[in-house]
C-alpha cells in the first residue's frame, strides 16, 4: 500500500505540473535554469489524539508532502542538493516556486482524495498502534505479550500483488 501511495503521489504530480494545464504552464514558466526536482515524500504529522483510561479518540491524523532536499535536511544532509551542477540561487527559487504553487495542491490530496484513503487508514492505524504500545508498558494489555516480537508472518501479503508490478508502473 505503501508503494501504491507513492506511485499515486507521483501521479498526482504529474498532473499538476503537466504542462498543458493552466497550473502546469504557469509553473513551468516560473522556472530558471535547466534542471529542477519534484521529488516529494509523504511523512506523518503529529496526530491530535484525545485519551481517557483505555479508550483513544484520533481527532486528526495529518500527512504531509516534503520535497526530497527539505526531507534530506531534516535528517541531518547537508548536501541535500536536487540539482547540484545548479546555483544554490537558481535551485531555491524553483523549489520555492514548486513550494508554492504545486506543494499545497499534493498536500490536500493525500489528506483528503479517495486515492489516497488506503493510506490515510495506514496512519491512523500507525497513531492507534503506538496509544497501545504505550498504554501496555504500564499496564497488562491482550496482546502486550506480542508486541515488539517481529513476527509478522500472520501478516504477509497472500494475494497476486507484487511489488515490481507498481514499480513498473
């Protein structure tokens, strides 16, 4: 689902800066020089949660879209270039134009298109899961026994998909 996500993320780019849309022309011309990224990951947001006792009420579970540089930085990469035979000048604005006009428009659909829904599921599951790891180091829980085992052999894909199916795709 993970993969699907990101092939989606991709596409959603693509029609955005495609350049026979009104965004997509507008954007290309905001552009300098001859190279430019949009290489985008989806990262979680902290999620609003309320709690009482064992009872977890997820109010809001935001993802959000970085550009490849801004995502590379935060992780400690100070050669987080996208376009490195670029001037530093030239490649801030076009991110920076990326940023603007295109970044905000992904962001919306991965919190709120059915496309991205899959996925939305995945992190609200990821909040919920983290409340009970949490919630069974303090106290006995069902399955508190199982968690941080690895064994995830339960959980393997049974059906006809294939990861180099969505890669070539």
């Amino acid at each position: 689902m993970l993969l699907d996500a990101d092939l989606m993320l991709k596409k959603t780019t693509g029609k955005l800066i495609h350049p026979d849309t009104k965004l997509g022309a507008k954007y290309w011309r905001s552009l300098s020089g001859k190279c430019t990224s949009f290489r985008t990951w989806i990262v979680p947001s902290p999620a609003t949660v309320h709690t009482r006792g064992d009872e977890l009420h997820i109010l809001k579970a935001p993802l959000n879209v970085q550009m490849e540089t801004q995502y590379r930085k935060q992780r400690g990469d100070s050669d987080a270039t996208a376009c490195p035979q670029q001037s530093a000048r030239v490649q801030e604005h076009n991110e920076s134009m990326f940023r603007q006009m295109i970044l905000p428009r992904v962001v919306k659909a991965v919190n709120s298109a059915p496309d991205y829904a899959d996925l939305r599921r995945v992190y609200l599951s990821r909040v919920a899961a983290e409340w009970y790891r949490e919630l069974s180091l303090s106290k006995s829980t069902t399955y508190g026994k199982i968690i941080d085992e690895g064994d995830i052999d339960a959980y393997a894909t049974r059906g006809k998909w294939k990861p180099r199916d969505t890669f070539d795709a």
